[in-house]
C-alpha cells in the first residue's frame, strides 16, 4: 500500500513540491519537538521529522500560518486517516461472508473511483477482489466510474487485475448500452480539462487515454441505446473542443510566425550588408580577421536558417487539416518544433547584434558592451519565462509517458 499520501495528480508544481516536503502525521507546529523521540514502526517518519524540524529551527518559518501549506497538510492528515479507516473496514470484512463484505465495500470503492483515490481502491481490492464487479444504479464498475471522471490513477490499476476480471470489467455496458469505449467518449468534467492549459493539449490528453487496449476490438463499433458507436460520441462530444484547439493552434502560429518573419528580415539585412566594409582597394573585409566577426556570421546564419525553419513549421500548422487524431502527436510536434527553432533564432540575432556592437566600440566603451550583454540576457530570460512553461508541457505531453506513465506488472493478489 502506498503512504498516507493523498494522490497529487491534480495538483500544480508549487503544490506538488509543498506536498513532498510537507509531513504527513506530524503536526506543522510539533514537528521540533516530536523530531527528537523517534519511530520505532516507521524510520521514515524519523527521518522526515527530522528534516523538517532542520528546515523549520534554520529558516524560523512558523509554516502552519501559510495558508497553502496549511491546507496541503490537513489534506494528508484526513487522507491518512481516511486509509486507516479502509484498513479497519478490511479486517473486519475478513470475518464476514460475501454479502456482508459487499455491504461494506461498495459505497467505500465506488467514491474512491469517482474522487480518483487508487489508494483506497487498491486496498479494497486487494482484501475484496471482486469489488472490481460491484455496480452502481447505472450498471457501471469502479473503472467506469474512473473512466467516466478522467481518474487516470485509478484506472490503471486496471492492469494490476487478472485476465479473467479484466475482460468482465471490460465488457461491462451500463443501463444505456454504453461500453468503456463510449464512456471515454464523453466529454471529461471541466475541472479535469482545465487543469491543462490550452484546448490543443486538453485535446491532446483526451486522446492519451488507451482504453481501447483495454476493451475488446469488437465494441469499438458498438452501438448504445442511440445507436452510437464510440467514435460517433467522441466527435459529437469533443466538436467544440476541436475548434477551439484549432483556433489556439492558428492564433499561436500567426503570432509566432510574424515574429519569425520579422528575425528573417532583419538578420538577413544584415547578412548582405557587410560590417565594416572593406579595407580600400584591396576588397578584404575589415573585420575579417577578428573572432567577433566570426561569431556574428555563424551567429546570423544560425539565426536566419532557424527562422526560416520556424516559418515553415508555423506554416505548416496554418495549413494543417485538424482533424481529431492530429492533436495527439502531428500538431503538438510541429508547434515544439516551432518554438524551439524561434527560440534559437531569437538567441543567435542578439548574440549577432552583441558581437556588431563588439566589433564598433571595442573595449573603449565597456560600460556599452555590459548594457547590451544584460538586455540581451534579460531579453532571453523573458522570452524563456513566458514561452518556456508551454514548451515543456507540450514536450512532456508528446514525449513523456503519457497521462498513465510507467505501469506496474505487480499483480494486487
């Protein structure tokens, strides 16, 4: 089981950081003084404490009067308490028979699918293994419910189970002749899509779940009590998402391709016009000879290829067909792409224009050379600081593990 640790997925960076950090059964006030009597059960809450009792005596921080802080703490004090009730519920159910079992265990599992707790639900599964066939008054089990409410944590202890429940779990349909399938095709709950940003990678992560490894090929072309298939639900669910994906995609790629233009212009005017001139008859360059020069030419060509190729990335988008399966790899590829290409461009043009300045004053002027070095990092900063953020999403998105990550072979019994 794992530790009293509420699940963090939806959770920001900041407060996934604060989480780790933040002990679980000691109180924020006591965490000094309990720090020095010891765990004799759990070295780890020793060693937890006392990390936290160094941070809290070095910093002088009194942390239980920070309001997020406090929050995340009592958190995983209720959730902590709410799995060591899950656990007296199942040693008391293991005296009981079958019928009193499911009494106890039904409501406990279908709230844990529908809130995305897989602590409690893998606990409950591992005292109960049929609970994995309990039904709701929709006809729907635990993973259906996961299912239905985007609770990827939950749903991928799907493939923790054995293969006999999996195929029952899988052909499963609920009151309205919807199979999993149909269900994935419903629109998500608002408070799951907007914890990505942008409706291209809501669509993305829509499309990141794999349930059809999961079910059976032939109800990918069931029909319900409507007479839809999956596919059917999913483009009439997901039609307004698709036009808005589209219209963030377009609007980042006409912004960014302007930009883009604009660097092109720029550094190839520079190109053609040769810095310094030449030196009288003899038609050598002045600056020939210097290493500044050098780097302003590698640094211009640099800069206007990484333009043009940022161009044509952007443009591609422009002209992109945006059909629903375009959003899982082909357009967040092409828009990374993009931005890491405009990212260099914008990079290599101030170290072009550094180095002209370099070559113009010299080192008579110092005091010139430190001002342009600084607007030129406070300029990179900002574009890092605004775009960054996008960028590494979309990276870890396309690139990553995907919303399941790495799933465990471990069997639960």
């Amino acid at each position: 089981m794992h530790s009293a640790s509420f699940s963090s997925s939806e959770l920001t960076l900041r407060d996934r950081l604060i989480d780790s950090c933040v002990p679980s059964t000691l109180s924020l006030e006591n965490v000094a003084n309990n720090s020095n009597r010891g765990d004799i059960e759990n070295p780890a809450n020793k060693s937890q404490a006392s990390i936290c009792s160094w941070f809290l005596h070095f910093t002088r921080i009194n942390f239980s009067s920070v309001p997020q802080v406090k929050q995340i703490h009592e958190m995983k004090l209720m959730h902590g308490e709410a799995l060591k009730l899950v656990e007296l519920l199942c040693m008391h159910a293991a005296d009981l028979d079958p019928s009193g079992a499911v009494n106890i265990f039904k409501h406990p599992v279908f709230v844990a699918g529908t809130h995305g707790i897989p602590e409690i639900v893998e606990k409950i599964r591992e005292s109960f293994p049929v609970a994995v066939q309990f039904y709701d008054n929709e006809g729907c089990n635990p993973f259906q419910r996961a299912v239905l409410f985007r609770h990827h944590k939950v749903f991928s202890l799907i493939s923790r189970i054995s293969h006999e429940q999996k195929l029952i779990v899988a052909d499963n349909m609920d009151n309205f002749s919807n199979n999993m399938l149909h269900l994935v095709g419903n629109l998500a709950p608002p408070d799951q899509l907007n914890n990505v940003y942008g409706a291209a990678l809501q669509m993305q992560r829509e499309l990141q779940w794999e349930v059809e490894k999961v079910v059976p090929n032939i109800y990918q072309d069931a029909r319900n009590i409507e007479r839809k298939t999956p596919r059917m639900v999913f483009t009439e669910e997901y039609k307004e998402l698709v036009k808005e994906g589209e219209r963030w995609m377009k609007d980042a790629a006409n912004s960014c391709s302007v930009v883009a233009a604009l660097i092109a212009t720029v550094v190839f005017a520079a190109a053609i016009t040769v810095l310094g001139g030449t030196n009288g008859d003899s038609e050598f360059l002045v600056f020939k000879s210097e290493s500044a020069f050098v780097i302003f030419a590698m640094s211009d060509a640099l800069s206007l290829f990484s333009s043009t190729a940022a161009i044509l990335m952007f443009l591609s988008m422009l002209t992109a067909r945006y059909v629903e399966d375009d959003f899982l790899q082909a357009l967040p590829k092409r828009l990374i792409m993009g931005l890491l290409t405009l990212f260099i461009s914008i990079t290599t043009m101030m170290i072009a224009f550094s180095s002209t300045l370099y070559l113009v004053f010299g080192e008579a002027k110092t005091w010139i050379l430190v001002c342009v070095a600084e607007s030129t990092r406070v300029l990179v900063t900002l574009f890092i600081y605004l775009q960054f953020p996008l960028l590494v999403d979309m990276f870890y998105s396309t690139y990553g593990h995907g919303i399941f990550g790495k799933r465990s072979e471990k069997p639960l019994y």
